[in-house]
C-alpha cells in the first residue's frame, strides 16, 4: 500500500513540475511580472528599467500590471466550407478623434504611386548650409517615417466636425531624429485633394521646403510623397501643410532633432494650437466679408452701449473719425485651445525637484500665446531650435510659428500648470506637471479693449498711417498693447492699480542699455511717458518687483554668430493692411503684385521692416535662420521666425548660402493668405526637376490670394425683400444689390457695381456698372437735389462712379449715369449701438433715404426692421451668408 501511495506522490509532483515547466499552472511567484517602462509620446519604447526615451528624452513611465490571461479555450470545429467563404468583419479604420495610434493601411489595397521614385536609392542631398559633424561617438543612422494624411472626424466642442489628422492623430505624431541622420519621410495622401508639408526651421534641399508650385509640385490625391535630407542641426522644430488652409484644421506635428550628446534632463514636446468649429474656408470668407461676429463672441464688439457705460464715448467717436473700426487684438474667435491635441494636459511622472524641458511648438493658425507657471520661473534656453544663455522669466508671449525650449521646476510633490492663454483673453489650455494638490496659475484678466482703442487713436493719422511718437521701438520691448493688461493697469471697474502690478513688466520697459548678462532685466527710460497723444500716459517705468517679461533684447546666442565678410544686399519692407477689409501687403503690394527678390550666394542679406499697422506679424522665412541684431553684437541671437509689434522696426540679416526659391511670409495663417509674403530667389539657380513651367506655377502659387470671397445678406420683411451680394478679391469686387416691394407701388430696384480698391487702406473704390429702377404707378416728375428731373421710378442706365471712405466710416458716391443724371450719396450701415444691435442710414441727392435696426441673433441670422422712402416701413428677419 505504502508503494502504490509513493507512485501516486510521485506521478502527482512530476505532473505539477511539468505544467509550471510549461508555464500552464503557475504559482504565486509566477504571477509576478516583471516591471516595464514606456514612454507616454513612443509606446513602443520600452526598458526594463526607469530611465528616458531615447527618442524624445521624456522620462519612461511605469507601466500598470496586466492581468493574467485566462487559459485559452479549446479549439471550436472547424468551420463548414459554407461558413468559411464568408468574409471576416473588418475593423474601422478612420479615426473618430484624435488618437495615439497610427492609422492602418488597408493591405487588400495596392500601395500608391511615389511621385518622386527618382529620390528613393539617392544619396540624401544636403542644403547650401555648413554641415557638422556629429562626432565619433555616434554612428549616423537612416531614419523613416510613414505618414498617413487623412480626413477624420474630431470632437472638442460638443460637435463633431471635420478635421485632418496624420496617422490618426492630432497634433501628428512627434518626429525625431539626432543629428547626423538622414531623415526618409514617406508622406501618404489618403485624401481627395492635395496637399504638402512644409518643414518649420529645417535647413534642406530647396525641392524638399514643401511649399507647393515654388518647390514641389503638390502632393496629388492619393498617392506617396517622398521627402529625404540628412539631419545638420539640433533644436525644437515642427512640421505643418502649406496646402490652403489644411493647418488649421489639424495638420501640424514637433519635429525634435537632438544633439548626439543630449543632456540628461526629461524633454516633453508639446504642441500649442487653435480649434475652431468653423470650416476655415468660412473664417476666411467671415474675415474678408468684414463680418464682425467674432467680435460679438469674444465680447469685443466695443459698441456705443459699452463706450458710454465706462466713460469712453469720445474714445469710440474719435477712433470712427479716424475711420478705424473695433480694437481687434486676435483676428479670429475660437472654440478651444489646445496642448498635444488636448485642453488640459497631465503629465503626473514628475516628483518634487524634477527639472523638466518643454520643447514647445506653437502651432496655432493665427494665436499668441501668454505663458505663465505656476511653480516659479520659467527659463528660455533656446528659440526657433537655436540655443541661447538661459535667460529667467516670470512670462513669455510665444507668436504662431515660433518654438521655445523652457526649463521649469517642480517645488514639491504638487501638481503646476503650466497655463498658456490667448493674447485675446478669452480662454486658455493647460499643462499640468507633477501629481498631487493642484497649484493653478494665476488666470490673466480681461482686455481693457477701450483703454487699447484710446492709444490706438493717439497712434493713427487720419490717412491711417501710424504717427511717428519720436521714439524707436523694436525687439518687443515696448508693447503698446499693455495700457489693456488688468495685471499690469489694474482692474477696468475700479479704476484702481494693484499694489504689485501698478507698473508695466520690466521685460516690456525701453531699454536705454543693454546688460552683457542677459538674465538680468533690461534698463527702462525711467518715467517716459506718451502725454499728448490722446492724453494717454504711459508711464514706462519699472520697478525690480515687477513681472519680468521676455523680449526678444533678452536673447544672447550662446557661440558668436557673425557672418563672413560679404557684398551686403540692404531690402527696406513696411508692413501694411487694414482690416476693413482684411487685406494684409507688404509695401501695400501682395505676393502676385511683385517681383521675385533676386539674391546671389555670397551675399550678406540685411532686411529692415517696419510694421506699419495695428496688428502683430510674425515674420517667417524658409530654409534660414538670421541673426536678430538686438544690441549683443556677436552673440546676436538666431531666428526664422521674428514677431514684429505695431509701430516696431526691426533688423534681420542672414548669409545667402542656398539655391532656389525661398518663401518669406507672415505666419498668421489668414494673413498669408491674403498674399502678405516676398519670395527669394537665388540667380542662377540649378533647374528644380519637379517644376517644368515657372508661369503656371507663379500663377497656381498665387491662387490662394486671389481667391474670390463670396458674402451676402437678405432681408424678409412684410413691406418687401432687400439685400445684396458681393465678390471680391483682394482688390477688385462685383456688388448688387436689390429692394423688391410686395405692394405694385413700391416697384423693384437693382443697382450691381463692379470696381477696383486704390490705396493703402482702400478707401477709394472707382466703379462702372447698371442700375435699373421700375415702378409701374405713374408719380409726378419730381426734382431732384441738384436740380435735374428725377428718372428714379423708371431708370434704366449704365452707371459710373466713385465711392470714398469718410470720417465716422460714411460711405460716399458720387455717380453718373448715361442718361445724364448726377447722383450724391451717403450711407453708414452697422453702427454698433450695442454688441448685437446696429443702425444703418442711407441719404442721397434723388430724396431717397433709408434708416433701419437690425438685432444679430446668430451669425447667419438677425431680426430687423426699417423705413424705406419708396417701400414704407417693414419688419422681419435678416439673413447673413
């Protein structure tokens, strides 16, 4: 018995022995899994031990225990040959938001063509800039991404909407790569339009810059774009289309190219950017229109209402008799700000001490950004991918395009954020660092817009140039917009300075000196103030317990920076537009109304601009970086990116070292394009073997600003219908307009115009066209103003004229038509007597008038009512496209 119980024993633990062996039945020690560490931005990074990414530099995160899988079951029969012919279900592909993972390719599909397979077994083509060496401690690599461009659906406000994300995400996936390596970027238009991407910052081939009809012809619908250049430069770069308005709704990604040596600090990308719900075609469209509904949503309609409410009627009079319209800070009113594609972010790895690197990318279409922290100090160590001598800083405002390495510190086992806010103040998007107890930043107050609109008169001419002040201003030290700070003025209800923000930020005084150590402040014109204009005072002074701002006088490269002896080549550029009707020039001449600038490798390149208008314009050229000359002689700092504040005047120089055609552009999207740019073009450059036919592509790269902007507005209402519609283009527009009465004697009316703006600010609109009045109840001959027998209730006339913008914004028209008969007119439409509520006025030498109220409901519907001299009183609604 005892035999037969031993055999028993036995066979039992060698059964148990086999299946832990095999790993079936697992004991306690079994189910404890070994720890892995992933990196939050590259999941597929993994180590088995803490440490950082190697590529992006974050700190690898711990990841949570999976549980263990239960036994497989046994295998089901096999399938009848019946069930086996029908098809498995296929997994959706399209993102319906923005996510992490990578869209899969469809494999039943045949891959796309390679527009440009002769660059595939090439040798990567390097720039015309100095390449160095990465050093022997690194062994250069290929490095390939495949990038997925597609249409998805996104939803950030409660709506869903269309957007275009890169491998399913937004913002698109994080490039990287060390210097040294040569970059293969297969680029896969799963679309139905074309499109590109432009490389922010990047010294490479010209035919690789990504700006289609100068350097490559547009990446067609559904096929592959190859773009391939070795890496030579180290820095916080990103990449976006330059396709349309294909940025906005989504298309933008950080490009990170470390150092061979990267220093030892956690680095996090993180990609600042603007959404909104509308189709940026309809922004556009809004903007041009002069539709001022993204006023009313952001509360900056500035109405007569608001002006008398905060003592401010004579700044709203004087600012409409200088013809200007609204103080408008940000052109567009957006849903959501985003951080990596979310408002509010968490990055909860970090503990008490921690020192953390923000590679930060503003990728927004056309927002400033203030940044602020709630943990201490920030410290700017680099801009635009250039390193600079650490400079320590309570805030810093970051212009669209432009990139910042920041160093900030965690005080304690906390959660910080890291708060960027519109410049418009009227939301922000977060980054929190740390876990633990919230420590939020102190949220930035309201815009004083009417104390903005009072030293905006001060500043304007009545032909709407700027007015010279007997001061220079450049490099953002000066920033005008500052009287509208509640932080720095004080509240606008009370009236009152708070006790540690009275004075403006030293960072924004006007240097008198500049000190060598750029982490100190910069000197301030000790009580300058700007009596007389206006009687505005700005009191410059500043005290050493103000807020220290950065500006760009701040920056001090860390190696010398200046150019080799050359033939210089000087350009003067004045910065100009107005937003009557949104038209943004250079020289008040557009890209397709000029000349390529032509320049010669060798050159020493010197720009000096001066920005000419109330809006800020941050200044972008391709394929360059150019020193900043801002009072640190060799240690200029480097850029491709520089914000240019109203009033400021700059200077730029950079060595012309490359081949090919470079666009150099404001990176305000809407802005660009409108035609706000230049392009360099290096003489004699070797041919681009994508572009066969230089005057198509001229004429297809200016399509974008001669883009025909349609708007219009009709009104229903019980006495008859009114309204009219527009096409314009930058500088031409084709108008008519129509009054319809329901009643036999109220006739119909139709006037259609169709000319040309003049001048800087388009005040003057010559004219040609046909007006036909018919009214089919007999009326006595009546006389009209001037003198002549009036044809106004049966007209049929060719027409020519004259329109001209007057003070207060009355427009005025002197015509005539080809039956000899002369016609003045004035008219004023919305004036804004509250947010939503306007008044418009009509008067003309023909005893016609017209005034009327009209209530936005929405952006595309009002409720209105007016008296008209031939269709009587009426009521109704209004409808705006």
């Amino acid at each position: 018995m005892k035999n037969i119980i031993a055999i028993l024993l036995f066979l039992s633990f060698g059964q148990v022995t086999f299946a832990q062996h095999e790993g079936h039945n697992m004991p306690v020690k079994q189910q404890q899994q070994s720890t892995i560490y992933t990196c939050p931005m590259h999941p597929e990074v993994q180590s088995n031990k803490p440490g950082t990414c190697p590529k992006c530099g974050m700190a690898l995160v711990r990841q949570k225990p999976k549980a263990i899988p239960k036994p497989a079951p046994k295998p089901a029969a096999k399938p009848t040959p019946k069930e086996a012919a029908k098809p498995a279900t296929k997994p959706t592909v399209r993102p319906t938001k923005p996510a992490g993972k990578k869209v899969e390719n469809e494999a039943e599909k045949p891959k796309p063509p390679v527009l440009n397979e002769d660059v595939k077994n090439a040798p990567a083509q390097s720039s015309g800039h100095k390449v160095e060496s990465p050093g022997p401690t690194y062994k250069p690599k290929k490095v390939r991404y495949d990038l997925y461009v597609e249409d998805t659906i996104v939803n950030y406000s409660g709506k869903p909407r269309k957007a275009v994300a890169i491998n399913g995400q937004i913002p698109a996936p994080v490039l990287t790569f060390t210097e040294g390596d040569t970059a293969e970027i297969y680029v896969h238009n799963k679309m139905d339009v074309e499109t590109s991407i432009h490389w922010h910052g990047v010294f490479l081939p010209n035919r690789f810059d990504g700006v289609p009809w100068l350097t490559q012809m547009p990446i067609k619908p559904h096929s592959t774009y190859l773009y391939k250049f070795p890496i030579i430069q180290n820095g916080t770069y990103w990449y976006h289309s330059h396709s349309a308005l294909q940025e906005q709704s989504g298309m933008y990604g950080a490009l990170i190219f470390n150092k061979v040596n990267e220093p030892e600090i956690p680095a996090i990308p993180i990609v600042l950017s603007d959404w909104t719900d509308m189709k940026p075609e309809e922004v556009f469209r809004f903007l041009r229109s002069a539709n001022d509904w993204f006023g009313i949503q952001k509360g900056a309609a500035q109405a007569y209402a608001e002006a008398i409410r905060k003592g401010h009627f004579k700044t709203k009079l004087t600012n409409e008799w200088k013809r200007m319209t609204a103080m408008d800070v940000s052109d567009v009113a957006y849903e959501k700000f985003l951080t990596n594609g979310k408002p509010i972010n968490e990055q909860t790895q970090f503990k008490g001490g921690d020192q953390v690197k923000l590679r930060l990318v503003n990728g927004g279409a056309s927002t400033y950004f203030w940044l602020t922290y709630s943990g201490g100090k920030i410290t700017v160590v680099a801009n635009d991918g250039n390193d600079v001598e650490p400079v320590e800083v309570d805030r810093l405002i970051i212009a669209p395009s432009e990139t910042y390495d920041l160093i900030v510190t965690i005080p304690e086992d906390m959660q910080y954020e890291f708060l960027a806010t519109a410049e418009d103040r009227t939301n922000s998007t977060s980054l929190w660092l740390g876990s633990g107890h919230k420590m939020p930043a102190k949220p930035l107050g309201r815009l004083k817009y009417f104390e903005g609109m009072k030293m905006m008169n001060g500043m304007m001419k009545m032909n709407g140039d700027m007015e010279p002040m007997g001061m220079q201003m450049s490099l953002q030290q000066m920033d005008m917009n500052m009287v509208m700070y509640p932080e720095v003025t004080g509240e606008e209800e009370t009236g009152k300075k708070g006790k540690e923000t009275s004075k403006p930020a030293s960072g924004n005084a006007m240097p008198m000196e500049q000190k060598t150590d750029t982490t100190q402040k910069t000197q301030s014109m000790q009580g300058h103030n700007m009596e007389g204009h206006e009687g505005h005072n700005m009191d410059m002074a500043a005290d050493e317990g103000d807020l220290v701002t950065l500006n760009y006088g701040m920056l001090r490269a860390t190696e010398k920076t200046t150019l080799k002896p050359g033939p210089e080549k000087l350009l003067r550029f004045e910065l100009t537009g107005n937003m009557n009707r949104y038209v943004w020039t250079i020289d008040n001449k557009t890209v397709s109304e000029t000349d390529k600038i032509l320049i010669k490798k060798g050159e020493n390149v010197k720009i000096i601009m001066y920005n000419n208008s109330m809006m800020r314009h941050p200044m972008h050229l391709h394929g360059h970086d150019f020193r900043v000359l801002n009072g640190q002689g060799e240690y200029a700092p480097l850029k491709n990116v520089v914000d240019i504040m109203p009033m400021e005047t700059d200077t730029l120089e950079f060595a012309a070292s490359e081949s090919g055609d470079w666009f150099f552009h404001c990176h305000i999207l809407y802005h660009m394009m409108t035609g706000m740019g230049r392009v360099f073009s290096y003489e004699n450059s070797p041919h681009n073997p994508e572009l066969h036919d230089p005057k198509m592509n001229w004429r297809m790269l200016n399509m974008d600003e001669r883009m025909i902007t349609k708007s219009g507005q009709i009104g229903i209402e019980t006495n008859g219908s009114d309204g009219e519609f527009s096409l314009s283009t930058t500088r031409w527009q084709a108008i008519t307009e129509w009054r319809v009465g329901f009643k036999k004697e109220y006739g119909i009316e139709s006037e259609t115009y169709f000319g040309r703006y003049f001048g800087k600010m388009q005040w003057l609109f010559p004219f040609i066209g046909f007006d036909y009045h018919h009214n089919s109840v007999e009326n006595e001959a009546e006389e009209t103003l001037l003198g002549q027998t009036s044809n106004q209730n049966n007209r049929k006339a060719f027409v020519a004229g004259v329109q001209y913008m007057l003070p207060m914004l009355v427009q005025a028209e002197a015509r005539v038509d080809s039956k000899g008969k002369f016609r003045l007119q004035l008219r004023r439409e919305d004036i804004p007597l509250t947010s939503r509520l306007r008044l418009n006025l009509m008067a003309n030498t023909d005893k016609e008038y017209m005034a009327g109220l009209r209530y936005i409901v929405t952006k595309y519907f009002s409720l209105s009512t007016h008296y008209d001299s031939d269709m009587k009183y009426g009521a109704g609604v209004t409808i705006t496209y």
